[in-house]
C-alpha cells in the first residue's frame, strides 16, 4: 500500500510542477482543457465521426514541440464485448475476440456490416471477416501525403497525429475496474497490470 501512495503522491507532483513550471497555472490548464472539449463538441455536429482532441494538448498541456492529437470515433460503427445490442441495421457491428491475443489487445471480428467499405478494412480469416487496422488507416490516406505513424494517422511533416476510433458503448471486462475510480487517483500498479 505504501508504493501505491508513493506512486499517487509523485504523479500529483509531477502534475503540478507540470501546471507550474512548464505549461501555467492548473487555472491555466484547465482552461484549455474547457476550451478544447467546447470546440470538439461544436465541431461533431453533422460528421460522419465525432472528434476528440487528445494527447497532450488534449489534457491541457501545451507544450512546445508538441503536436496535436486528435481523435475520430466513428459514428457508423461500434464494438461490444459479450452482449449483443439490439441491431440497428444502419450501424455496422463489431464483436471483441480476445483468445489468442496480447493482453490489451483484440481482433474486432465484423458482425454486421451497413457500410460496403468495411469489407475493404477486413481480412477474411477462416471464413470470418476481421477489421485491420493497417487496411483501415491506408484507406484513409487514399491520395493524401500522409504517413501511420504507430496507431495514427500523421502528416508527413509531422504537424499532427489522427487516430480513428470506433466506440463500445459499455465498459469492457477489462476496464470495469475504473467505473467508480475517482477523477483524482490513479490506479495502484496491481491493478493497472492485471
């Protein structure tokens, strides 16, 4: 237990030398932190994914050299664990399939698709159609100087990170243990590992 407070209490430090001495006040912070979920809110009207500013910037550290993170859930598609929603045949429905993969990690085998391109995005193994993220990121810069840069999308000049997201609408097995975790802790590295 007492590793866990170590650990809690440098975090929160390091948070605040952060605020304080690198990027402003936690006022500071937190300002740019309003202002970036105003403009993703005021910007995902009528698209076809919804944006999320992240990373860094999106936490509201604005830091020099840093690039800004942001991140497209699609609209049209999502992913479940073990219950099945009720289909909306104008969504395209993916199950998680964790057997036989790391830990952290899943293959989205397709389940119902409204959208003909998802097939394009798969590869058809054993019979089953399975999203890649490679086909998936390389249909996106269909005719762009764009590079992947790990799970992003990242112009050539390195300006920005874009990573496009689909979204579970219910808490997976795996992350169940942050429902009720406050804002202002982390997890113990027990958790975070297991």
């Amino acid at each position: 237990m007492a590793d866990s407070t170590l650990t809690q209490d440098i975090s929160i430090a390091l948070y605040r030398y952060m605020c304080h001495n690198i990027v402003g006040s936690e006022e500071h912070v937190n300002t740019i932190r309003l202002m970036n979920t105003a403009r993703d809110n005021l910007l995902c009207d009528n698209r076809a994914a919804v944006m999320i500013t992240s990373g860094s910037f999106g936490e509201g550290l604005d830091m020099k050299g840093s690039d800004p993170d942001l991140m497209f859930v699609h609209k049209r598609i999502e992913v479940y664990e073990d219950v099945q929603p009720n289909l909306n045949t104008s969504i395209t429905y993916f199950s998680m399939e964790t057997d036989n993969v790391k830990p952290g990690f899943t293959q989205l085998l397709l389940k119902h698709a409204c959208l003909q391109f998802v097939f394009d995005v798969c590869e058809k193994i054993n019979g089953k159609y399975y999203c890649s993220s490679a086909l998936y990121k390389e249909s996106l810069m269909v005719g762009q100087q764009m590079k992947i840069h790990g799970p992003c999308i990242s112009d050539d000049d390195g300006w920005f990170d874009h990573a496009f997201c689909f979204h579970c609408k219910s808490w997976i097995s795996i992350a169940k243990q942050w429902i009720g975790r406050s804002n202002n802790s982390w997890p113990n590295y027990i958790m975070s590992n297991k």
